[in-house]
C-alpha cells in the first residue's frame, strides 16, 4: 500500500512582503480653519446705546418742560375706557377725581413770572454797574428770595457819616432811575461792621446803619420814587456777610442793600394783570352813552 503525497505548504509572500516593508508615517489630517470669535457685544451696539440714550434724554426734557392738559387727558382716558372695557382700565363713570389724581401726580413744570422779572431786575443792576464802572463797589446778588444790590458804604458816605457825598449824589440818581424802571417796592437796608461807633451823634452802629438806609430811602423820594413803596430797615452789626476779623471783610460789611423780593414782585405781576383785565373788561365810553 503506497503512501499518501505530503501536502506542500507554500508561504504566503503578501505577508512576508509586509513585514519586511518598513512603516509607513501617518499623514495628519488637516482641518478646516475656522473664522476668530470677537468676544463681548458689537462695536455697533455701542452707537446704538449712546443713541437711545440721547433721544430718552431728550424725551425727558420735553416732557419736563410740558404742561398737562386736563381736558385733553380727560378725553384720551375716555377713549381707553371705551376701547378697552372696564375690565382693563377701571375708571367710573365720574371721571373728573380719576383725572384730577392723575394729573395732580403728574410733575408739571413751569417758570414762574416772578422769577423772570427777578432775572431782568439782575440784569439791569448788573447793566447798570458795568456801564460806570462800579463792578467792585456794586455787588448785585441773585437769591431764591430776590435780588440784593449791595453798596459799599464808601461809595457814599464818610466814615462814621450817614449823609450821602455831593460826589456820590449821581450813583443815587441813576439808581432811582432804575427803581422807577424796576417799579416793585423796595427795601433799603443798612448795615455795619462790628467795631464799636464813638460818636455823639450815633449812639450805636444800629442808629448809624438805620440812619444811612434812612439817607438812602430818602434821596430816592426826593428824585421822584413813591414813598410808599420804599421800606427802610437797619440791622447794624448783626447780619454780616464776611468776617469781622479782617479789613477786607468789614469793608464788604459796611454796605447800604436795595432788596427787590419775590413777593414784591409777585404782587406788582399780580395787581398788573389785575389792571390789564379790568381795563380789558371795562366797557367803551361810547356804549354809555344812550
């Protein structure tokens, strides 16, 4: 019996190829760059705001120099009622206390006359010391009160004096032009410093300082001023506007002041308007005749 042929293995040549091949580097694998992310908002949105915030402020304005209407807001807030029911707007039918609560939380701004005037009377004292070169002896102060022009006191008196100077009778002149220009009442004020007086004639600085606004007060009757409308006040030492301790400030101390007050100006404003109607109102001479 013949033996059975020896099977021949052949090696496999694709493996021994590949182990004998060196190996091969991996390629990196590129990827797709991608576009830089700017961080924070847009630079747009920067003019964007500054933008909405100049126009809210100029809304503002205008509505803070605006005045309510009541009869217009009383009939915007009918039109509401009507379109939108009672169920969203819940207002009665007696509308006039939901319009007055409304309206009265609503802040109103106005400029009062009286102020205005007070700004011309500045004005002109301002004019008036400029023009004659009396800006460092004529002080024009602008308060909530009024308007003060203070007067050095050695621009028109002698030390210890009240008597205005023959020199100095020109300020006053002009001054009582103005009063009648200003035409409101006035009070002339007179004031000290606080070093004690000696002389015969004064006993005190009060006596002094009432007896130069006095001066004053009459100087300006005599150029034509209604006295009535002039009030005079002394307070000697006892309302100083700068310090006593040097000489500089008891100069600025020793003042005559014309006070022009908002409620003197209100009045004048008031009592002219009441005029203007009465002579509007008051009926022509020839309706009279029958």
């Amino acid at each position: 019996m013949s033996a059975a042929p020896a099977l021949k293995v052949e090696p496999d040549s694709s493996a021994t190829t590949a182990a004998s091949d060196p190996p091969q580097p991996a390629v990196p694998v590129r990827r797709r760059s991608e576009p830089p992310v700017e961080e924070g908002a847009p630079t747009w949105m920067v003019t964007f705001g500054d933008l909405m915030s100049l126009l809210l402020t100029f809304f503002i304005l205008l509505f803070s120099m605006s005045e309510i209407e009541v009869e217009k807001f009383r009939q915007a807030a009918k039109s509401l009622h009507e379109g939108f029911g009672s169920s969203v707007v819940d207002m009665s039918l007696n509308e006039d206390l939901a319009v007055s609560d409304a309206a009265d939380s609503v802040v109103v701004s106005t400029i009062d006359p009286a102020d205005v005037e007070l700004d011309r009377i500045a004005n002109i004292l301002e004019e008036f010391a400029e023009e004659n070169g009396l800006e460092t002896s004529l002080l024009v102060d602008r308060t909530d009160e009024g308007v003060y022009l203070r007067i050095k006191d050695a621009v028109l008196f002698q030390p210890g004096f009240a008597e205005v100077e023959e020199q100095s009778i020109w300020i006053v002149e002009k001054l009582s032009h103005l009063t009648l220009e200003i035409d409101i009442p006035v009070t002339v004020a007179g004031h000290t410093d606080d070093i004690p007086i000696s002389s015969p004639r004064y006993k005190s600085n009060w006596e002094l300082s009432a007896a130069r606004a006095a001066g004053v007060a009459r100087a300006l009757v005599d150029l034509g001023h209604d006295a009535a409308e002039i009030q005079v006040t002394a307070f000697g030492e006892y309302r100083p506007i700068d310090t006593n301790e040097t000489a500089e400030g008891r100069a600025r101390n020793r003042r005559v002041e014309l006070f022009y007050s908002k409620q003197s100006a209100t009045e004048a404003l008031q009592a002219a308007d009441a005029d203007s109607t009465a002579t509007e109102t008051e009926p022509p001479a020839d309706s009279l005749q029958t």
